[in-house]
C-alpha cells in the first residue's frame, strides 16, 4: 500500500517536470505569467487548473491589431 502511494507521487513529478517546459512557453507565448504553469504539480487538479486559465483568457495573437501610430 505504501509503495503504491510512493510510486503514485513520484508519477506526479515526473509528469510535471515533464510538461512544465512546454506549458512554460504557452503561457509566455499566450501572453500570461509562466509561474501559472506551476500550478501543474497540484495533484489532480493542477491540470485542470492549467487548461481553464489558458482556455478562459484572451490571447494577444487572436487580438485585432490597431494602429494608433498615424
């Protein structure tokens, strides 16, 4: 029972320090802080938390480009 609690939470950190580069860059390229993609090493609800701030906020690339410089 305990070698499984053990496995499980180093199952969680190396998948979190598997995806906190590539969510490290979306969320520069999006725009937002990347310290939000820390929010991966919650267990359970760290990608669920990840998905929603980057499916809810705008993006600057889908922003309409104006000029003010006339």
């Amino acid at each position: 029972m305990e070698n499984n609690l053990i496995a499980h939470i180093i199952g969680q950190i190396v998948l979190g320090l598997i995806l906190i580069f590539p969510l490290w860059k979306i969320h520069s390229k999006a725009g937002k802080d990347p310290v939000l993609s820390l929010f991966i090493f919650l267990p359970y609800l760290g990608i669920l938390i990840v998905s929603l701030i980057l499916a809810f906020s705008r993006w600057p690339a889908t922003e309409p480009v104006t000029n003010y410089d006339r």
